[in-house]
C-alpha cells in the first residue's frame, strides 16, 4: 500500500487530495495546521479509513513540526512514497505597499516549506523511490501586476522542482509541478490582500483587480476535484511528467507564454492591463 504525505490537508486542493488517495486504496498522512484543535475536519475519514489514515500537525514553517512529523512517519509506517507540496496561499498587492514581514511571510510559505518539507522527507521518499508533486501555479510561469510576490514564490518552487528533477532521478525520485489556474478552493477567501492606503499611487490598480476578482469569482467555477483526480491519476504513473497544466485558463496561459514570440505576449498582456488596470472607476 502505498503511503502518501500532503500539506496543507486542511482545505481546498489539499483535503480533495486526502480522499481522492484514500478512496484509491493509499495510506494517507494528511497534515497542516493546528489539527487538535480543528478535530471536525477528518471525522469521516478517520472513522471510514481508521487503518490507512493518520493526521499530523504540520506548520511548513516550522522546523520543529516538520522534523517531528518526519520522525513520526519514520516510526509509525518506516517509509513514504509521495509527498504532495500543497500549503500555500496568495498574498496579492503593490511591491511598495507590502509590508517586510508579508514578504518574508508569503516565500516562508509558499517556497520555504516546499523546501523544507520535501528536505525531511528525502531520505524515505529515496528508499521508495518515490514521487514529489510540488504546487505551483499559472502564477509560476507569468507574472502578473500587483501579484509579484505570490508569483516571485511559485516561480521558486518552479526552478526548485525543475532543477531537483535531474539531481533525484539517478536516486529514483521524481518530481511533478502541479499548475493549477483558478479554482474555487479556499484560496480566494484566504488570500491577503496587501491593500494600499487611498493615498497610494497603486489606490487604483488594487481597486481595479479587486474588482476583476471579484468578477472571476462570480463565474462558473472549474471543479477542483479535477485537479485532485489529477494528481492521483499522475502518481500511478511510471514516469512523471515536468509538469501538469490544469483547467483551461491555465491551458491557455500556458499556450501564450510557451508559443507566443515575447514582445508580442508582453504586447498582448500590456494592452490588456492598461485596459483593466487603469480603468477609472
Ligand atoms: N485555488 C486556486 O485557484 C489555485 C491556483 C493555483 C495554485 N493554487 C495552489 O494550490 C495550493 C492549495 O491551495 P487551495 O487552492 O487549495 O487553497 P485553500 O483552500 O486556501 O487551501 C490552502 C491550504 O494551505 C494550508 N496552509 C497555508 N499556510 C500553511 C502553513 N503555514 N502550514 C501548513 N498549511 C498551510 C491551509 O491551511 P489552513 O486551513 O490552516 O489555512 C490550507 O489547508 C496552494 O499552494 C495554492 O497556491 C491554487
């Protein structure tokens, strides 16, 4: 049976992955945040699949949880065949008016815990030779105004994960990015909003993708579970791709920014936020 690891367990893409493991068959060890106290979240999982179920506290930016849990997996199950990098969350709003410790805050997240996760859990996963599924985003291969630091992270974890392809292979791990486009997880509602005084000379722009987001959100969403199918679907096969692109907004902006010449992407995209962006309200 093989025995799976995610993060950020808790919410959206990370508790869709939780079931979709356990309703396969697989040992799942779903970890995050303060799970003592938030004990309503896994109460079917842990009466249905009280044999391949186990819950781990897990904060990605604490080193002492992250070690523990990797002692404790070590222990209880002797070995780990796939981590899934999941946690994460969006921190959206003008470089200037970002405060120091949001900075530090998203990448400690985002890119940090990826690494310091994926660390622990190297050595078991070898033994396995296991998989890495790292989260990234759309926001991982384009920039996009007033999201830089959430994009400066996933871009990270992307350069992590691309480069930690060719340094595990002769080990027998592999790694997959996972770049999902907008999906109607948590996500929205977690996100943090750096938002600007009125005084700020990004007032506007942060208004206008306010307002553009907000738009997004009334749409149809695109099912997160395909993403979580996805991911389970991926993990049975022999060779992982680089990369998984998912829904259409992300097959799409992948298309643009791989097929595109760039001035003519960077042409497209200046046009298009000139519209959105500086649109007065
Ligand atoms: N939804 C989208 O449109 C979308 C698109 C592209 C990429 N992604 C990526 O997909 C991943 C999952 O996001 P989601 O959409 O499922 O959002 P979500 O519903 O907000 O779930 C995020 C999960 O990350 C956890 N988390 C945040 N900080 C953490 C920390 N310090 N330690 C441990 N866990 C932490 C949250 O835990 P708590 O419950 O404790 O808050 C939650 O379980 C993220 O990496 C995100 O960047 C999402």
């Amino acid at each position: 049976m093989r025995k799976v690891l995610i993060t950020g367990a808790t919410s959206g893409f990370g508790k869709l992955l939780v079931d979709a493991f356990l309703a396969n068959g697989d040992f799942v060890i779903a970890t995050g945040r303060n799970l003592n106290s938030r004990k309503e979240l896994f109460e079917i999982e842990r009466v249905k699949y009280s044999r391949h179920f186990l819950e781990i506290d897990l904060d990605v930016t604490k080193p002492d949880e992250i070690q523990s849990a990797a002692t404790l997996v070590l222990e209880k199950l002797g070995q780990l065949d796939i981590v899934i990098n999941n946690a994460g969350f969006g921190l959206f709003g003008a470089l200037e008016d970002i405060k120091e410790e949001e900075i530090r805050y998203q990448m400690e997240v985002n890119f940090f815990g990826t690494v310091a996760v994926t660390r622990a859990f190297l050595p078991m996963l070898r033994i396995a030779k296991g998989k890495i599924f790292n989260f990234s985003s759309v926001f991982g291969f384009m920039g996009f105004p007033l999201t830089s630091l959430y994009c400066a992270s996933k871009f990270a974890v992307e350069g992590l994960t691309e480069s930690l392809r060719g340094e595990l292979a002769p080990h027998g791990v592999q790694v997959c990015l996972i770049e999902p486009g907008g999906y109607r997880t948590n996500f929205g509602k977690n996100l943090s909003w750096s938002l600007s005084d009125p005084s700020s000379i990004y007032a506007l722009q942060m208004k206008n993708y306010q307002m553009v987001h907000e738009m997004f959100s009334k749409k149809k969403p695109q099912e997160p579970d395909e993403v979580s199918r996805g991911v389970l679907k991926l993990s049975k096969l022999k060779r992982l791709p680089m990369r998984k692109v998912f829904g259409q907004d992300g097959v799409l902006s992948y298309l643009m920014r791989t097929f595109i010449p760039s001035s003519l992407y960077f042409s497209i995209l200046d046009f298009y936020y000139k519209k959105t962006f500086l649109r007065k309200i």
